[in-house]
C-alpha cells in the first residue's frame, strides 16, 4: 500500500513540474495571429491591413508580435530589426492562410499592386507561384535574394498601389 502511494506521488510530481513551470512562466506566446483587417495596423507603414493575401507577422525576441500589411514591410523591418528569428510568416496570396517565411514562395512582380507596392507575394505551393508567374509575369525570388538587396531592391519593384488598399 504505502509502495502504491509513493508511486502516485512520484507520478503527480513528475507531471505537476512541467505544468508549474508554464503556467508560471505565463506561456509566452507563439505562432501567427489571426489579422483583424481595418482594425490592425502595420507596425512599419502604420496603415491598416485591408486585404487578405498580403500580410506577414513576426515575433521579436520578447516574443511581441508584429504585423505588417505588405511582404515588402515585413522584409524591410526584418532587415531594420537586427535580431535573429525563426518566428516570421507570411500570408499565402492563394488563401490558405499563414505559412512560415522560410518555408514560403515568394514572387516578384512588378505588374501585381499588392497593399505598398512592393509587387512580393507569397505562395505555400511552389507550384502555385509558378502559376502566378505564368498568368500574371514576374519571377520567382529567394528570400535570401531579397534580404540582401534589402531596401534597394524593394524601391524598384514598387509598383503603384490602389487607393483602395489604404481604407
């Protein structure tokens, strides 16, 4: 009996610990959010996010997030941040919600009026964002292309955006 005993409290303990220890530690956030288009505003830009596709997120070391309403904002203050992340997203311009940075497609079109016009769009399906490309032009850029032709690069490919993408 008082083996059974220490057996259960052995076992209490073991999962009591790692439970504590989150709930103590306030269960620091992760992940994208959901965007409350016309409610949040772009942490770069300050404009609202007005149209789904568009958007990327990321979370800075202290974990806050950060919204942006064009992939160009968000490649901009990743370069501006100085701070190493894995936590970075993008919206897929096919719909299918929040896809990580690293794992995304992004594409490069000059013809494509996205929020600020930078012209970048990210795709979760590589062969989604060949379709793009053949039906709407452009080409395919790296991440690592982009990041580092940094502001430069994003200025030329700015492309006149609709007024209606700033409501």
């Amino acid at each position: 009996m008082i083996q059974r005993r220490r057996i259960w409290a052995a076992a209490a303990l073991v999962f009591a610990i790692p439970v504590s220890l989150v709930l103590l530690a306030g269960g620091k956030a992760v992940g994208p959010e959901a965007i409350r288009f016309g409610r949040d505003a772009c942490d770069r830009c300050h404009m609202l996010l007005a149209s789904g596709g568009f958007a990327g997120e990321r979370r800075g070391k202290d974990g806050a997030l950060h919204k942006y309403d064009d992939v160009g904002c968000l490649l901009l203050a990743l370069g501006a941040a100085h701070e190493e992340t894995t936590q970075a997203w993008v919206e897929d311009h096919a719909g299918t919600g929040f896809v990580p940075l690293m794992e995304a497609t992004l594409v490069r079109s000059s013809s494509k009026p996205t929020p600020m016009g930078y012209g970048i769009v990210a795709f979760r399906n590589p062969t989604e964002a060949s379709r793009f490309v053949s039906q709407n032009g452009g080409q395919i850029a790296s991440l690592e292309e982009l990041l580092r032709a940094g502001p430069r690069v994003l200025r030329s490919t700015q492309v006149p955006h609709a007024e209606e993408d700033h409501r």
